[in-house]
C-alpha cells in the first residue's frame, strides 16, 4: 500500500491553496471546477483540501479544526525556521509558537492556518 494524501476540510478551498502557495512556496497541482476540492504539488504524498460545504453534502459531519485542541499537525522543512514562520504569518498564518530548539537538536516553531491547522515548521532531524 502506498500513502497517497491527506485531505484537510476547509471553509474556501482556493482561499486556503493560496495561502500555502504563499506561506510555504508549494504549488497549486489542481483546483476541481467546483472549488469544492484542491490539491498541492508536495511531492509523492498529496496535500489536499476539501470544502466543508461539500463533505456535508456528502453526508459527512466535519468538524472544524480547534487551535486550542489540534488532534494532528503539518509539518514543513526547512533551514531557516525563523524565516519560515516569518513568511506564514506575513501570508496570514498566526505564530503559536517562535523557533525553539529541542534537547534533540531540532528546531521547530508552529503557525496556524487561517482554518486554525496546527503547523510545524522545523529543521530536519539528525539521527
């Protein structure tokens, strides 16, 4: 089997492809016709968004994401985790937390989306 994507449940999908393309540099690989469904050119695996409006329409029951409460997060690489931060909230992310360096040897510093997604912007893990 082979993990293919993730799919976030967000209230305007092209709102939300444009913050990542500019928050985080990705490219948009599609926006359905619709505007209901989107997905992000981010490698093998897939970062996709689906409208809330029509996963209810599907009979599904989204729930929102909740800052305070995150049961997931995403996370982007790179090797200026300040800079990084900086960028998102400049696109319209808020800091929930500035680069910190863990006893590990990371750097990590969240965001939130403006759906209230918990972001983790780090350097890479040395094993």
């Amino acid at each position: 089997m082979k993990f293919k994507y993730t799919i976030l449940y967000v209230k305007d999908v092209r709102e939300t492809l444009d913050f990542y393309t500019s928050a985080f540099g990705l490219h948009q690989k599609m926006l359905h016709e619709s505007g209901d469904y989107g997905e992000l050119d981010t490698g093998s695996t897939v970062l996709a968004f689906s409208s809330l409006e029509l996963m209810e329409s599907l009979g599904k029951s989204p729930q929102k994401a909740q800052l305070d409460a995150p049961v997931f997060e995403i996370a982007f690489e790179t090797d200026d985790v300040s800079t990084g931060l900086a960028k998102a909230v400049q696109a319209g992310a808020t800091l929930v937390q500035d680069a910190t360096q863990m006893p590990w040897g990371q750097i990590v510093g969240y965001v939130s989306d403006p759906d209230g997604f918990l972001i983790e912007v780090c350097t890479k893990v040395n094993a």
